[in-house]
C-alpha cells in the first residue's frame, strides 16, 4: 500500500477500491431489481402446496422471469414460503418485486356487490355470475358448517372486496359472520326494541318488508312506523312483497310478472293480506338503513302508503285519503 501511494494520490486509490464494488451493487441492483422479462401484465396463480421450486420452473416457462435460481434466492431471502392465490403481474416487475408479491401474498383483488333487499338465492345467483369467485354456492352432502344452512336475513349486503379467486362459499361465510356482528353488537349494547317486537329475528323479519317496500333512506322510518302501527292496533301488514315472496318459493322477483289481485288469497304463512302478524321469517337480506328504521321508527299515526310515481310515497292517516292517493297513483301508472 505505501508503495501504491507513493504512485497514486489517497483520493484515486479510495476511488479504484470504491468503483469496483459500486459496479457489482449496481449489477446486483440491476439484475434482482430493475431487470424484467415482463412485455405485458400478466396473470399467475400459486396453487396451495405449490413448491418453490416448481412456481419458479413456471415463471420461466412463461417468461415472467429468466432465472429460477434468483428467484429462489429472493424468495430464501425474504422467509423462504410462498403464498397462494391469483397474482396480477404488471408489465416490467423484476424477479425481485414478483418474489415479494409471492412471499407477502400480494393477490389480485376483486369487488362484490351485493345489493340491500336481495334474497338468499338472488345473492347466489349473483355469485355465480362472477368469473373472479371460484367454487359452488352449495356444500356438500352432509356438512353442516354454519355457512350450509343460510336462511333469508342471515347474511349482510355490502360492498366485499376479496381475493381474486376466493370460493363462493367463503364469501357467504364472510357475509354470514359480518351480520352475525352487527346482531351481537345489538345484543351487547341495547336490546330495546319498539313495541310489539319482541326479537332480533322480528327485528329483521320487519327491516325486511321495509328493504323490499322503499329504497329511499329518508322514508325508510316511516314506512316501518306504519308497519308498526299496523301490528299495534292488531291490522294485517298486507305488504305486497310478501306475497311476492310466498309466490315465488322464496325467489322474491315476479321476472316482469304483476302482481294480481287474486296473488293476495295465496295460501302461505308469508302472505301477510292472509295471516296477522309478521312473517315467520324474513323475506330479503337487509343493510344497516332498514334496520336503523325499525329500531328507531318514525313516531306518525299513518296506516296507510302507496307510491307517489316519483320513486317515493304518500302517506295517510286514514282509509278515505289512502283510497285518493291510490285513485291518483292508478292514474299515473295508466299515463305510463
């Protein structure tokens, strides 16, 4: 060294020492960080017991990457497991950034959308309508798991965002739960209910017809205080999607049919123009918004409501206005 320093100045000889190991980083940097075989996006799965070696002999084969020994490097490097599911690979991401999407389970994504006021089997209609869900909506024979046995109001309508590829049945299971939440939550805090309900299924029994009657929020209350006034003075409900419900084993969509005056005689214990009472059950998967409405009702001493034409309703008192406002809305629905 003191030799080298008596030909080189200190700052050269740092510099001959320090660009050696900059050019490795950088080709280092390059090779696991910046280098791709990626020309487009790019869709890979990961198959639960997939090894590490043969999700890396994949990824060269369809050339997301041209190494499967750096990748298995990067992968030892960051723990050494992999996780399964649907990954989106973007155009241009190195063996480095497609080891880490892999090893933190960086999955592709999907959106559900489940509409307030859709029945059990609109729900699984809808699900298996999505090409991102995987699986059946049905178990089994004889698996008794909790998500087998869904009834109407058992599961919460919302907006789920899950991995791309989740079962169908994983994502009722979530929508079962996060009801069975907000139901627990009720039991936990409050448990006072507007007389004549008596239960949490009453409780939802009624948001049900409520969903099913109006979706505008703001006459979500004062629907559900004519229902309520109804069961306290001892009147039928005569709800008209209960009918519906009743009619269609359950369906609860007419498929463009009406429905006629003679639907009302139909003989079930859902036909609320039949039975007094509420249903043994309810009709639809209800939000927060219906019920909200029955727990804190609107305090009206209306009986009576039919649509307006404009997407809402009118409300009476009594029979003699309901019978005008139905003569009015007959009127507009014979101008359409």
């Amino acid at each position: 060294m003191p030799r080298l320093r008596k030909f080189f100045p200190k700052r050269v000889l740092i510099q001959m020492i320090v660009a050696p190991i900059l050019i490795v980083f950088c080709a280092i940097f390059y090779v696991f960080g910046v280098h791709s075989t990626v020309r487009v996006p790019s869709v890979f799965d990961v198959v639960r017991g997939d090894s590490v070696t043969g999700v890396a002999n994949r990824l060269v084969k369809q050339k997301l990457i041209d190494s499967d020994v750096l990748f298995k490097q990067v992968v030892r490097i960051k723990g050494g497991r992999i996780q399964s599911g649907q990954y989106d690979i973007p155009r241009g991401a190195s063996v480095w950034r497609i080891a880490d999407m892999l090893v933190n389970g960086r999955v592709a994504s999907t959106t559900i959308v489940i509409p307030e006021g859709l029945t059990i089997k609109q729900i699984k209609n809808l699900l298996l309508q999505s090409a991102t869900l995987t699986g059946p909506v049905e178990c089994s024979a004889g698996d008794n798991a909790p998500v087998c046995n869904l009834k109407d109001g058992m599961v919460f309508p919302d907006t789920y965002t899950v991995a791309r590829g989740t079962r169908r049945l994983a994502l009722l299971d979530l929508m079962r739960k996060k009801m069975q939440g907000i139901e627990d939550s009720w039991n936990r805090t409050s448990r006072r209910l507007p007389k004549p309900l008596k239960t949490w299924n009453d409780v939802v029994t009624l948001a049900s017809i409520v969903q099913k009657e109006t979706p505008l929020a703001r006459e979500m209350p004062i629907v559900a205080s004519v229902y309520l006034n109804r069961l306290n003075k001892g009147m039928r409900l005569q709800a008209d999607p209960t009918v519906v419900y009743a009619l269609t084993n359950g369906l609860g969509d007419m498929r463009g049919a009406p429905l006629l005056r003679g639907h009302l005689q139909t003989s079930s214990p859902y036909n609320t123009y039949r039975n007094k009472g509420l249903p043994p059950a309810p009709i639809a998967n209800v939000g927060q918004g219906a019920i909200r409405a029955v727990l804190n009702p609107a305090e009206t001493n209306f009986l009576f409501f039919v649509a307006d034409g404009r997407g809402g309703h009118r409300f009476s008192r009594d029979y003699e206005t309901h019978k005008k406002n139905h003569a009015d809305w007959r009127k507009i629905k014979n101008k359409k």
